[in-house]
C-alpha cells in the first residue's frame, strides 16, 4: 500500500533515509567497520584488481556514475561506468584482474544480466549490486551486495538509487583501507559520516513546500537544463532524467563548464535551469557558469549548502542542503531533484507511478 502517501513514488523518496540506513548498517561488524566478508574481496584480492567496470542501465547506471568518483578518489582504482546494452557488444577490456560491478534494482534487465554473463565469459571477477533477493542477476553473479532499500513499485527509481549509491560507497571504503589507500582513522571518518546522510536527507524533505512551489513555476516549460560540475554532474543525469520520464518535459544535463560549447544557444528567456552547487571545492566555479546562464535569460534554480547564500545574487530560487563532505552533497541534493520531477508531474495531472510507455522492469534487449 502507499502508506498514506498518495503515489508510490512519494512514498518512497520519504523511504530514503531508512532505507540507507539499513542497507549501511546491515554490512557494519561488531567494530563498526564495513563487512563484505561473504563477498571475497579480500585484501589478496583486491591487490591483484587494476581495473573496475560498473555496467548498468538507466538510474542504476546514474548511480554507478557516482561510484565511479567514489571508488577512484577513495581507493585509486580506474573505473569505467559503461551502459549495459552497449558494453556487451563493445569487445571490453577483460582479464582476470578486472571487476565488473553489475548494479541492477530489479536484478532482471536483460541487457544487464547479458553484460553480466558476457563479463563471466571474458573470465572477470562479478559482483552485483541489487534490491531483489533470488533475482536472475543475484543468482548468476559471482558476489552480491543488496540493497535494503524494500520494493520499489514507482516505476522512476528513487530509493534503489540512492541505496545503490550507498552501497558504492562501502565499496569504495573498503576498497581504499584495503588497498591502503586509506587509514584507520581516514576510514572511520569517512564512514561516520556516511552515516549521517539520512539525517541530512531528513531536512531536505522537510523542505518540500518549497519544492512544490518551484515545481509551480517550471511546470509549463517545454524544455530545460541541469547543470552541474564533478560529482553535481553525476547527480543531474539523474536529475533530469526524473524529470523526463514522469513529467514529460524534455531536460538535459551537462558538465557546467561544458554548455557554453554549444548547448547555450538553447538557453532563452525563461528556461528552466537546475544549477547544482554542492561541491564547495567548485563552488566559485559553478557561480559564473550560473551567471553565464543567467545572462543569456534563464530561470535559475541553485542547489547549495546552508552558508552558501552567495548564490542568491545569481539564483531566482534556492534550494539549500545541510553542511555536507563534497563527496555525499550529491546524495542529499538529489533529493530535490526527484521531489521537482515528482510535483511537476503531479500538477500536470500526470501518472506518476506509472509514466508512460514505460515498464518497471526492461526484459527486453
Ligand atoms: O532494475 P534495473 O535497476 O536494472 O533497471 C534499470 C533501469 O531500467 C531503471 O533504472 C530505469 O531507468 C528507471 N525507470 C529510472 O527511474
């Protein structure tokens, strides 16, 4: 049932921070560090791995688009996020020494499971990361990590994603105290701090009012823009995706720095442009390619953290996060991003649960 919530999908953005929590406490040992001792990945093993492929569809693919950051800044592995329909026909680099991460809410794509079995094929060690317990994916791939994220019934992913997202993150921890990338001291910092993101993503739903009213003003827009740079990138594909496939307006994402090469030409009087200003590393850097757009007539909508009120002189709307590491800011600023596609689609009076000419789950190749 939806639990009082009047789309499936509402209910399960709030289902976000139980669902993160669950799926990091889960994998934590009596000392309070990440356990993946089912999935042997031990440090042998880990030292023999010189490359990382992440292969998926979609959001899942999104999410492996943040992993990517993670498990190279964290544990200094080459990672290569490919889409699964293309990846099983493109001859991948594959020996022994190369992990293939299948990330897969449903565990049942097709074009998922075949990377998967091609991966297999080539000799790579596989693991999966899934919410479905028994699922083809589970059972085929080498390891596998769940997510706890509970069935997803809307058919835009919301909760798998960020658990996906999770997930990574333990990965790519382990993987640099492992590998030694990482300290004691640097690990169990890092991890404490994954584990007040769902106390952040608290806040930001508390703020959906705001939401609801931004929604309000982009909601007849025929087309628009997501912006972001570094790991503010990775979470406006997802962001924009959202916002096409249950609110049917066309919306593109771009590496900030990179939409004066051409795609600024699109940007008139009035569209819509979601800024993501998370990464306070970037953030300067982020305000004038917001001014950019600004310039050119744009309707700017920020995405920042508290204390960062300087975007107010370029932003027609702001949407501000609680102090967070530039490494998670994505995970609780995305939050927005699937409450504006949620409302948007909701007063356009459409099926949010289940957009059109979609399925939950892709059997087909
Ligand atoms: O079940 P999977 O994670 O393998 O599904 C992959 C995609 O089909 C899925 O994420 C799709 O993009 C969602 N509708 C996005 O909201």
């Amino acid at each position: 049932t939806k639990g009082g919530y009047p789309h499936f999908m509402l209910k399960e953005i709030h289902e976000q921070p139980k669902g993160i929590q669950e799926t990091i406490l889960r994998r934590l040992d009596a000392d309070g560090l990440v356990r993946f001792d089912d999935i042997r990945l031990s440090k042998e093993d880990l030292a023999e791995i010189d490359k990382i492929y992440i292969v998926a569809c979609g959001t899942a693919y999104h999410a492996g688009l943040v992993g990517k950051k993670a498990i190279e800044k964290m544990a200094r592995i080459k990672v290569d996020v490919e889409i699964a329909s293309e990846f099983r026909y493109d001859n991948p680099f594959i020996d022994s020494k190369t992990l293939v991460i299948i990330v897969s809410q449903s565990g049942e794509t097709l074009d998922t499971l075949a990377a998967l079995r091609e991966a297999k094929r080539k000799g790579a060690r596989t693991l999966a990361i899934t919410n479905v317990m028994g699922s083809s994916i589970a059972r085929e791939a080498e390891h596998v990590i769940y997510t706890w994220a509970g069935p997803e019934i809307a058919v835009a992913s919301t909760k798998a994603y960020t658990t996906q997202i999770a997930c990574l993150f333990m990965l790519a921890l382990d993987m640099g105290y492992k590998r030694g990338v990482l300290d004691l001291a640097a690990y169990r910092e890092i991890l404490e701090k994954l584990k007040g993101i769902p106390e952040k993503i608290k806040a930001v739903l508390k703020n959906d009012l705001q939401v609801q009213k931004i929604a309000g003003k982009i909601k007849d827009a025929a087309h628009g823009f997501y912006i972001g740079r570094g790991m503010d990138y990775s979470i406006a594909v997802e962001g924009s995706l959202k916002m096409k496939e249950i609110s049917y307006v066309h919306t593109e994402a771009f590496p900030s720095g990179e939409l004066k090469h051409g795609t600024i030409a699109l940007i008139e009087d009035g569209t819509p442009v979601i800024a993501l200003a998370t990464q306070q590393s970037l953030f300067e850097k982020s305000i004038s390619n917001m001014k950019e757009v600004k310039a050119r007539g744009a309707y700017v909508i920020g995405v920042t953290l508290e204390g960062n009120e300087l975007i107010e002189e370029v932003a027609d709307d702001v949407l501000y996060i609680p102090k967070v590491d530039d490494m998670f800011a994505g995970l609780v600023g995305v939050v927005y991003l699937q409450l504006l596609a949620y409302h948007v689609s909701v007063m356009k009076g459409l099926d949010v649960d289940k957009p059109r000419n979609l399925a939950k789950s892709v059997t087909v190749e």
